[in-house]
C-alpha cells in the first residue's frame, strides 16, 4: 500500500510538471454504503466502482494527440486496492481525424456498450445478472475507436492470449496449451445514438478462453424525462474463464461450460435532482458441464440440463449537486433453484432466492 500511495504522489507531481505542455487531468469517484443481502451480515459496500485517474493528451499539430489514461480501483470503506494494481485503465495511444487507436488494458467492449441498457450499470445488487464472460476490462488488447458519422459509430479490439504459440513448451517439455483455451481474442461492437434512439449489437471472442464468445442485441428510447431500453445477450462459454484480462473472476467458473441466454427490460423517469430507475431480468442457463480435469467438482453435483432465473429491481437517485448522489436500491432474485442458484452465488449458498437492499452516497471529482 505504501508503494501505491508513493506512487500516486510521483503521477501527481508529473502532471503539475507536464501540464505546460500537455493536457493532463486528475479524476475520480468515491462510493460506499450499507448493504444487506440473503445469506450474508450488514456490511459496508459499493454501487459503482471507486477509483482515482489520471488521463492526457499531447498536440501533435494537425489534428493528431498522443493520449494516456491510467486508472486505480478501491474501496472507499477499507482503503483496499480492488484486484490489479491499476485495475482500471492503463493505456497509451493516438487519436485524429481517423478515430482513435489506444494499446494496453481497455474497456471490454461489449460490457461498455450493453451495460447502457441497465439502469444500474451492471454494478452493486440492483445490476442485472452477469454473464460468466462479463469482464469491464481487458488487458494486452489494442483497441480501435471510429469517429461519429451520421449517428453511427464502430469500436474493434484485438487481444493477444498469454500463449500464442499453441505448440510452446515448458521447460520440462510438456505442451504449455490447455484444451484449446490459448486463443487470441477479438470484439465489434456497433452503436446507432441520434439522441431519442440508441441501437447497439456486440461481439466478442475473448482470449484464453477455449473461443468461448458473447454477443448482444438491444435498444433504447428516450422522450422527456423518461427512458426505456430492450436488450437481449447470448453466451456461449466453453468452460475456461479469460486469463489475460487479469480480472478477480478469472476462476469462479473454471472448468465449468453453460449457454446462457439474457433478457433485460428496463426504464428511467428523471425531473429535477430525482431519478428513479427499474429494470426486469431474466436469464435462462442450459447444458451446464464440468470440463474432464476441472478442480470445481463441488460445484454440481450432477450435470444440469436447465433452469432460469427472474430479477426484480428499483433504484431511487437525488442529485445534491452534479457531482454529489444519494441513492437507495432493492432488488429480488428468484431462482428456479438452489442448484442454480449456488451457480450465481457460490457453492455455499443454500437459498433459491435473494433479496438486497442497498443505501449510499456517489461523488464525482
């Protein structure tokens, strides 16, 4: 910890230096409260994720910027860092008349572009069910970002595998490549946003993962001081999580294959400082299975053919400022059950169902 903090103080003191000559920015948001959930003590937790930034540009004359983002993740409640050192991002880049092309750890993109259909962002106990190939960010991935043309708009990355060679050996000799799971990863995601109506689609193919993918479809409309949105997401996991992406979920589901298919329909009403928000999920898992060799056999007991779960949530958002939000959130879950319900929550848990209220404060800097 004493390295991070040392390491903030430096980053800060090279911006004060660089800023004559380049635009630099120091960022941020702090979010914490109480959280209460089935199975589990009052604890003190987080709706969207804290972090401190820092993120630049550099004229290159005409029309082109070299740019730079690196971003630490948190907790406000305990100080604790959240998983890799800069857990958020980490890259480096150019932009021009072409777009933008940014080398390092990325937003993944199809969480970037489907998340916009949850009005809670995909995070804290009111986000709609995940996918097992949900990741925010990948690692060792270039990333290509369009201009805006006519509404319209084209993301692409490309992410190299930890082993890209599949016929590497170690030093004993053995092969290095694990039942196919050594694949390089690549997304598209398309976006059509003219202000009232928002489409999207994505794919994405990630890395290390056995070319297990996810793609999505969906929509929104805004009128006034509301905002509805329809998403439908598919995935098709081949039972290795991503290794490259360094990210705290990388081994939940190891081991374990699913097809999971994910409905979300949601709405927004804003006026003045309030907003309320809710949303109805439901997901549909099929053809669970251990992969031969997964360490996870205490997760099922037996293959599991289907079952479906349905999620129920309201939030309700005051603005104290543009940069200050109080907020509470409830949500239910409803497993078909208690098999797939230790799927979502782990093997310990006992219930088929979860309920969870949440209460805390935003702040943006």
């Amino acid at each position: 910890m004493n390295k991070t903090l040392c390491s903030l103080a430096v980053m800060t003191t090279l911006c004060g230096m660089a800023h004559a000559q380049s635009n630099v920015t120091l960022y941020g948001l702090l979010d914490t409260g109480l959280v209460k959930e089935t199975g589990s003590d009052l604890n003190m937790s987080q709706w969207n994720s804290s972090r401190i930034g820092f993120k630049g540009t550099e004229d290159l004359g005409n029309g082109y910027q070299a740019t730079f983002q690196l971003e630490k993740r948190y907790f406000v409640n305990n100080g604790t860092i959240n998983g890799t050192e800069w857990e958020g991002a980490s890259n480096v880049g150019l932009s021009g008349p072409f777009g933008s092309v940014r080398l390092g750890r990325v937003n993944e993109l199809e969480t970037e572009s489907f998340r916009r259909l949850d009005p809670f962002n995909e995070e804290g106990i009111a986000s709609m069910l995940l996918s097992t190939l949900h990741f925010n960010r990948i690692s060792n991935t270039i990333r290509y970002d369009s201009p805006v043309y006519r509404n319209f708009s084209v993301n692409a990355s490309y992410t190299l595998g930890t082993n890209t060679d599949r016929d590497s050996r170690d030093s004993y000799g053995n092969l290095l490549k694990t039942n196919g799971a050594d694949n390089d990863g690549f997304a598209v995601s398309l976006n059509y946003d003219n202000g009232p109506i928002l489409l999207l689609a994505n794919f994405s193919r990630l890395s290390d993962s056995d070319n297990s993918f996810i793609w999505s479809l969906g929509g929104q409309y805004r009128f006034g001081p509301f905002k509805t949105s329809l998403g439908y997401e598919q995935t098709r996991d081949n039972g290795w999580k991503p290794h490259a992406t360094g990210s705290s979920y990388a081994n939940k589901y190891e081991g374990v294959r699913s097809r999971q298919d994910n409905y979300i329909l949601s709405g927004e009403y804003a006026t003045g400082p309030h907003k309320v928000a809710a949303a109805f999920n439901y997901m549909k898992i099929r053809d669970i299975r251990r992969e031969s060799g997964s360490s996870d056999d205490s997760l099922f007991l037996g293959n599991y053919d289907s079952g479906d779960a349905r999620k129920y949530s309201i939030g309700y958002f005051y603005s104290l400022s543009k940069r200050t939000t109080l907020y509470g959130q409830l949500a239910y879950t409803d497993f078909e059950d208690k098999t797939l319900a230790r799927f979502f929550r782990g093997e310990t848990f006992s219930g088929d169902s979860v309920t969870g209220i949440s209460l805390g404060i935003n702040h943006l800097f």
